[in-house]
C-alpha cells in the first residue's frame, strides 16, 4: 500500500501562524483592511493573499525570510520523520506561504522531507510576484490538486485551519487542530485530534499501520 503523509506548515509545523504574522508586519494598512474581507469570504484567498504579496517590494524578500526563520516547530516532527522513514513512508509538505518562509524554518531537515510545495516568488520586479503550478479559481496553492497527483493509496493529511479542509476532505486519515476541526465537524468527516507531533506518530503506529484504523473510527 503506497502512504503518504501530506502535512500543511503554518500554525501546523510551526506553532504560529506565521504567515499571517508576516502579512501584519510587512503590510499592515492593506492587511488590516484586507483580512476581514478574506476571513468573511468575500474575497478569495487567491485574489487577496496576490495583493497581499504583490504590495511588498522585492528589496524586502530577504527580510521577511529572517523574520520567519526563528520560528519555534512544534514537538516531535523530527521523531515523526524518523519514524516514518523507518517505515518508508514520504512526508510531503504543502503550505499555501511562501516557498522562502517553509525553507527558512524546515531548512536543517530538508534531507528528510521528500517534497515542498508552496508558492513560488519572483524577485527581480520591483515588487514581489507570486505563483504556483497548482492553482485553482480560489487558492494559489490549491492543496487537494497536489495531493491527488500523488496517487496514494492512504492520503494522511496533517493540518489546523480552513486553508486544509478540502486536502482533508480528500484524505483517508486527517490529524486535525482548532479551526479546522470545527469545519471537519459540521462536514461530519472523521479526524484525530491531536496537539504534537508525538501524538501523530503514537497514532500511526497504534491505529493506522497495524490495519486497526476503521475499526478505531467506528468506536472514535
Ligand atoms: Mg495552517
């Protein structure tokens, strides 16, 4: 059976929201008036978070890279990459950040991860450019398309917010934070609630690898 671990970054691998903590920093006036209007959904994520970036000088790249790279993981991502590369199982990373921002912070474990998708930025305009192979009518990063092009048997979807929900919607067995498992509760998709990356990998070893995984769900 050909598993695949899919695992979103921000507020999941790091334990901020770091994206949106660089969008505050780097464009405050348009954040401001911008967030509301993407958190009420009457504006796409795609079509905001393209304003967002597009309103930040190339010249200031480098600054928001190093604002990321300080910022703390959470627990046990390294024993869970451990664990599933004993197993054989590729851990696949997919935020709808930027490229640079995922480098900076998973930069000492990269080795370790088999893949990176994220959005890729252009510099050498004066303000920044975005873009990504995989974007859909309402993401730039449109997480479920990737996922899908990787033809898993058992999708495992790692996440926290609603920028998951369609990969999760799409995934076998999802590891869910608040927000995202309120969406997940009102779809009445099954999830695991989980805190660190501990609690996935004891998880996995339990209830997933061992064929036990719909059985848990019938009694979760
Ligand atoms: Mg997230």
């Amino acid at each position: 059976m050909k598993r695949i671990v899919f695992c979103d970054f921000d507020g999941t691998i790091t334990q901020a929201e770091t994206f949106v903590a660089m969008l505050r920093e780097f464009t405050p006036v348009l954040s401001e008036r911008l967030l509301p209007e993407i958190y009420a959904k009457r504006l796409t994520l795609r079509d905001g978070v393209r304003k967002f970036i597009q309103s930040i000088p190339s010249a200031r790249y480098g600054d928001i890279i190093e604002f990321t790279r300080s910022q703390p993981i959470r627990p046990g991502l390294l024993e869970l990459l451990d664990f599933l590369e004993s197993r054989e199982i590729p851990f696949v990373v997919i935020s709808g950040g930027l490229m640079g921002m995922v480098e900076s912070v998973l930069n000492p474990l990269r080795h370790r991860i088999y893949a990176i998708h994220a959005m890729e930025v252009d510099t050498r305009e004066q303000f920044l450019q975005v873009h990504s192979a995989y974007e859909s009518e309402t993401e730039i990063v449109a997480k479920a398309q990737i996922m899908a092009k990787y033809n898993a048997d058992q999708s495992i979807a790692i996440g926290d917010s609603i920028t998951d929900l369609n990969l999760a919607l799409a995934a076998e067995v999802v590891f869910a934070r608040p927000p995202l498992t309120r969406y997940l509760e009102e779809r009445n998709k099954a999830f695991i609630p989980w805190s660190d990356f501990f609690e996935v990998q004891d998880y996995l070893r339990d209830h997933v690898l061992g064929g036990s995984f719909e059985q848990s769900l019938r009694t979760h």
